[in-house]
C-alpha cells in the first residue's frame, strides 16, 4: 500500500496495538509515556473513538489502560469486544477443544495460560510463565490457579516449553481443526493458539457497524504479525517504525518507532490534522 490521506470529516474510531505499538516490553517500557497519553486524550476530547486492539485477555492489561484511556477495547485478537460498560462481542473456545489442548500439553510438558474474560487461569506450578509475567510487570491479582475446567470460558490459550516444539505437541497444535497460532519462530519455545475465524479485523469491522462508522473513518496502530487483519479492516494502516519490513509493506502509512512516540506522531499528523 502507498501513503494515503482520509478526508472523511467526522467521528473517527482509532484502534492501537499494545505490545511493540504503545509501550515496549522488551526494553522494560511497560506504560505509555506522557505524549502517547495525552495524543489519545486529545483524539477522544476531539469527539473521536479510541480503542485497544489487542492480543492479551482483560486480565494480562495494565491497571494503567483501564483508567478511562479509552473507549472500548478488543480483547484476545477480537474474540471479546467491550465498549465501556457493554459487552459487543463474546466468542469462547468450545470446552472440548480446551480440554484437548491442555491434555495434550500436560503429556508433553507444556505449560499453558488459559485466557478468559476477566481471568485467566494457570497452575501455580507453572514457574517458566510465572517468571516471565512477572519480568514484565504483569499485576498477578486477576490470575488464578485453582479452577474448574468445564466452568471456565476460554478465548485464547498460550504456551512455553523449556524444549523447542513443545515436545512435539507445537507441531500437533499447528495443524488443529479450526485453530489459528502463532509461534516464535526464533527458538520455537512459545506459542499462542486461536480460534481462526476470530480475529481483530473481524472486531474491528463489527465495532465500525456498531458505531455506525464507515471504513474510511477507522485507523489501525500496530506492529505484528496478529495485527495484519486488522490493518486490512481498517481504513488507514499505520505501521510502527520497529516492525518488521513484511509488516511494513502492508502499511498506507509508516509512523516512528514505538520508542520515539510513533503513535503520538500518527494521531497528531494523520488523524487530528
């Protein structure tokens, strides 16, 4: 795609990525900096939309996103949408699935995160995801580690092996009727597991009919691979500085890097100009 400019002139619903997008995990950013604050805060006071557009479930979110930053958000890669106080979109995992998945990883020693809607559940000898969530400043108030299996609603599973491919169960994975995934493809140790059909351009193409919003009024920040639907829903695709260069090839517009306040510079020059 080629830079492009939207002359759509009214309400318009920006949808932003959290991880490599608003902060930076990896290098120990874990909460918005002042200027990316305060562009959204300005986007919304101008009448506009703002929107989280992520992969993690509400309970992986930073106390800091839940303030009133935003309007609404889509939540594990779009299988739940909350607008304030409504519920817009709720799509579980079948039991059964979920019941599979996790059979197969406790044979292959597989640790796993199980991602519901206010919740996610884990078990407490789970040390290799424990620490990492601790590294990156993950809140442990909204985990749980006791837990019906039948009973709890499940939008998105998440793996770790201490052995690349899980053992063999990545591979298995992979290939599961009606799943999507996403694996790192550096050491092969992690591993995220969805529905195929539920996506964050599917959420954000239901999200501009219930706004009323026409595609042309819609933005999408991010930089990953789970975003890719998402910038072909929206209207404009801006594509974070840091991403990778086939990321950047699906961008109408390239922003800086999520260290350089990309986002802030995105809404200040293309949305709110």
């Amino acid at each position: 795609m080629t830079a492009m400019t939207v002359t759509y002139r009214g309400r318009k619903a920006a949808f932003f990525d959290i991880d490599g997008t608003l902060i930076n995990v990896m290098r120990g950013q874990i909460r918005m900096t002042p200027a990316v604050r305060e562009a959204i805060a300005d986007l919304r006071r101008a009448g506009n939309y703002a929107f989280l557009a992520t992969g993690r479930p509400y309970g992986l979110l930073d106390p800091e996103l839940l303030q009133d930053v935003f309007d609404g958000m889509l939540l594990v890669n779009g299988a739940e949408v909350r607008f304030h106080d409504e519920i817009i979109i709720r799509k579980p995992l079948t039991p059964q699935t979920v019941a599979d998945v996790t059979a197969l990883c406790d044979r292959c020693g597989v640790e796993y995160i199980l991602e519901g809607s206010d919740y996610v559940y884990m078990k407490k000898e789970f040390h290799i995801l424990h620490d990492f969530f601790r590294k990156i400043g993950v809140a442990f108030d909204r985990f749980r580690y006791t837990y019906d299996l039948n009973e709890v609603p499940v939008y998105k599973m998440e793996f770790v092996s201490a052995e690349p491919g899980g053992n063999g169960a990545f591979d298995v994975m992979m290939h599961w009727p009606g799943m999507a995934h996403l694996c790192d493809p550096y050491h092969m140790k992690n591993m995220e597991l969805y529905a195929e059909n539920v996506t964050k351009g599917s959420a954000v193409k239901k999200v501009l009919q219930y706004l009323g919003l026409p595609r042309e009024a819609s933005y999408a920040f991010g930089d990953g691979l789970n975003d890719l639907e998402m910038m072909s829903s929206a209207g404009t695709a801006l594509v974070m500085g840091n991403a990778q260069p086939t990321k950047k090839k699906k961008a109408d517009i390239i922003v800086p890097s999520v260290d350089d306040d990309g986002v802030a510079y995105g809404i200040r020059r293309y949305i709110l100009s």
